[in-house]
C-alpha cells in the first residue's frame, strides 16, 4: 500500500512506541488519527508534530474497551478523512495481574483493552475498508505472547489473544484486507529501571544492545507498503529469544532458562 495520502488509525498513538508509530506514519504521507485515553496533553502535541510534517492530524479521546466509544471514534475519523485505510492496534495497559487473585477488575481493565478494544477497532474499519478494497490492519504484540512472565497473567494472554485475533482476522479478511503483528522486545527502558537493569536486559540479546521505538514503527511501515504479506509477525527485539543460546553467562542462568526478565 502506498501510504500517501492514507488515513491511519492509531490507539495509544499519543506517547512512547504509539508515537513513533504515528509519526512515521505522518512522515511517509499518511493523515494520522491519534487514539488516547488520558493522555490529552501528548496527544496534542503528537498531533502538533504530525502537522508540521504536512499531514492532518485528528486526537480522538476513546476508551477502545467500550464499543460505542470506539464506534464514535471511527465516526469522527471518517466525519474528517472520509475512510480508514490502516489501523494499528498498539493501546495496552501494563498492570500487574497475579493468579490466582481476588482482583478480578485487574484482569479486566488488561484483558479488555488488549482483546476486545483491538476487536472493536477491526470490527469498526473493516467493513469501509472491504468496501473500498484494501485496507491494512497491523497488532503489537511483544514477547509476552509466547513466553509467559510471572505476575502478568492478564497481559500475556490478552497479547497471545491478539496474534491469534491477527491469524484469524487474516482468514476473515482476505483478499483485499491484510492483517499481521509486530512483536517487539526491549526498545524503549521504562523510567524506573536501573542503569544495571538496563544493561542486563541488553546482554540478553544477540545485538547485545536496546532497540528504539522507531525501530518497531519502521516494521509497522514495511508490512504495510510490502502488499504480498498477511497473516504474519515480525519480532523486532534484537535476537533476544535466542539469545539465551549465546555462549556465557544465558545459559547458566536459571532464572532465565525459567523464563523469567525483568519487566519493561
């Protein structure tokens, strides 16, 4: 797909790997819509930042768990740009959810935005982009969708959910809608690593270093444009699931044979 003069349609679009991903979008030509719950304040100046680079950009306040929500949502984006050629399913909520638990909400305020705000979202776009003929629908996943991590149940699931919904929606969808998953690994440190944390997950990859959101949007951009694949993902973590095969220290640590990283 070419991406000039594109409308994207990306949840969590407003801040970190979200904003990477809309603003690349904007640079390669495409209007961005800009899904937030909270954060009005970055959604505005990521808005103000897509604008300068030629594009039009639309903030659109949503809870993606709510389907009414999301379907006001893709009102407003259509009132403004006619169709939704590409979504990005990127929103998350990173919360603890340890099993068994008596918080049931936890699970859900997770579980919910990870699978049914990303089912709202294609359910919402994909019939104008059937409609029209194409349309490109993208999932970011990350590890966790394959290697489950302690005390994060609802969070590895709901991502295992989501590269499921990818397959499924793939079937659903073709030929004229193509749908597939970025998976990241460690590309942007959360403010409350240490500096040894952070360099420790950075060993446990084959590059030996951190990627950058810009690295995952960058992925997002070539399963876009590249119109021959569907149904796939591609791990942008640097080696970092093969990594504990290196020769050293991986190997010997048995906490990472358990499957177990520092959260992040």
């Amino acid at each position: 797909m070419e991406l000039k003069g594109k409308t994207a349609l990306v949840t969590g679009g407003a801040h970190r790997v979200g904003k990477a991903i809309t603003l690349a979008l904007a640079r390669a030509g495409a209007n961005v819509v800009i899904n937030y719950y909270a954060s009005a304040s970055a959604a505005q100046e990521t808005a103000a930042e897509a604008r300068s680079l030629g594009v039009d950009a639309l903030p659109v306040q949503a809870d993606i768990s709510d389907p009414q929500q999301v379907e006001a949502m893709v009102s407003a984006a259509k009132d403004r740009f006619g169709a939704i050629d590409i979504l990005v399913n990127n929103a998350s909520r990173f919360e603890k959810t340890p099993f068994p638990t008596e918080d049931i909400e936890a699970w859900h305020r997770v579980a919910d935005i990870l699978i049914h705000g990303s089912f709202y979202c294609a359910n919402a776009v994909a019939p104008m982009m059937l409609e029209r003929g194409e349309g490109v629908i993208i999932n970011i996943l990350d590890t966790a969708a394959w290697n489950p991590w302690p005390g994060f149940a609802a969070h590895c699931v709901g991502k295992a959910a989501l590269w499921a919904l990818t397959r499924q929606l793939a079937l659903e969808l073709a030929p004229a809608v193509r749908v597939n998953a970025v998976a990241p690994g460690p590309v942007l440190p959360p403010s409350y690593l240490t500096p040894a944390q952070i360099q420790q997950i950075a060993h446990r990859t084959l590059l030996g270093r951190w990627g950058t959101p810009e690295d995952v949007a960058e992925a997002v951009l070539f399963l876009i444009r590249v119109d021959y694949i569907t149904g796939e993902v591609i791990w942008v973590d640097g080696g970092e699931r093969w990594a504990r095969y290196k020769r050293g220290t991986l190997n010997e640590d048995p906490a990472y044979r358990a499957g177990r990283r520092p959260t992040g």
